[in-house]
C-alpha cells in the first residue's frame, strides 16, 4: 500500500497544479471583449416597380433594412449588405418593331439620413452601387404580317453583396437604412421590375488606420 501512495500522491498534486494553470490562463481570455456588431434581417418580399413605357425612370425608393447602433467617438463601421435580387423584364414587338426593356437595382445605405460614400476621394460619390442589372432588347424586320408578334418573358434571380466603410461616424447612437430603387429603361413595348428577397445587414465596429483607406 505504502508503493501504491507514493505513486497516487504524485499525481494528485500534478493534478492539481493543472487545474490552477488552467484556471489561471482562462480569465485572461474571457476578459476579452470584442467590438459589438449590430445585424439585421428579413425575408419578407419588396417589389420595386413595375415601370411601363416610361423611359428613364425610377420607382420609388425603398427602406429594405433599418438597424441603430451606439459608437465610441474613434470607432469607424464597415457595412455588409447581401440581398437577393430577381430582375423581371418582359418585352414584345408587334410586326417590325423595336422594344428595349433595363432594369437595375441600386442599393445604398444611409447613416443618419446621410448616404455613405464608397470612396473618400475630394470629389465624394453618391455611395450608390449596382446590384444586378439587365439589358434585353428584341428588334424585327421584313415581316409580312403586320400583326405577327414576339414576347419575351424573363426573370432571373441570384444573391449579390457589396460593403461600405464609413469613418469616424462620431459618438452617439445612428440610424442605419439600407434603401434600394429600381432604375429602368423601357423603350417600344416592354416592362421591368425588379424584386427583392432575402437581406441581412451586418454593421462592425472598426479602428482603421489613418491612412488605411485613400
């Protein structure tokens, strides 16, 4: 029994000693925090258009995601929107004919009421970027009949993203909105409408470099 001790008491106590360095390592990673992100999401539909023989127009616009976050007076946000969007045109030419139909879903978002530029450059964008566009044109001739007709019916779908930084947005609590509009052209006898799906914003609290963004 004396041997078996001397070899159980060891191992306790190694044991032991384990635990304490385990314990001891542990609260200096829990006592980590990381910077809060701030996410939104929905999966209702919102439909932008239809546009009808109206060329170069736009729908009206539409708040797709809104969101609030508090930031310190050093934090800069980098802004991740991925949607999805189904582009619809429908075109059609009666005898020799002509018809164009575009449709373009643009997408920004806007901190406070303020759209967020892409580029910092001095001339600053509209901070506007395209998510899906399509261009569909059908053009006839040499037709006899007069009253032969064409029609052509597309709809396609795919998921898109694209992010924004905005530095230094202050200190205080902001709005964020991800607003979208349909932009169309329809030349001739056609249609556009574009659709959107499931969204998620995911806004991130950032410490950029001075000189991290040119």
């Amino acid at each position: 029994m004396r041997t078996l001790s001397r070899f159980v008491r060891p191992l306790v106590a190694f044991a032991i000693l384990g635990l304490l360095a385990v314990g001891a390592v542990a609260p200096a990673t829990a006592g980590h925090s990381p910077a809060d992100k701030v996410v939104a999401s929905a999966s209702n539909v919102e439909i932008l258009g239809p546009i009808q023989l109206v060329p170069g127009t736009s729908s009206a616009t539409k708040t797709l995601l809104s969101t609030s976050m508090r930031t310190s007076n050093t934090s800069d946000l980098i802004l991740q929107v991925t949607l999805e969007c189904s582009l619809v045109t429908d075109v059609k030419t009666v005898g020799n004919d002509d018809s164009t139909a575009m449709a373009s879903l643009v997408v920004w978002v806007e901190i406070d009421g303020v759209a967020v530029p892409v580029s910092e450059e001095p001339k600053a964008d509209d901070g506007k970027a395209t998510f899906c566009q399509r261009l569909f044109r059908i053009k006839t001739s040499e037709f006899d009949d007069q009253n032969a007709t064409i029609e052509a019916f597309l709809r396609t779908k795919a998921t898109h993203g694209f992010n924004w930084i905005a530095l230094n947005p202050g200190h205080g609590i902001h709005s964020i909105d991800v607003k979208g509009v349909l932009t169309a052209m329809v030349a001739g006898k056609g249609q556009a409408q574009a659709i959107v799906g499931k969204r998620t914003l995911v806004v991130e609290p950032v410490h950029m470099a001075n000189d991290a963004r040119r």
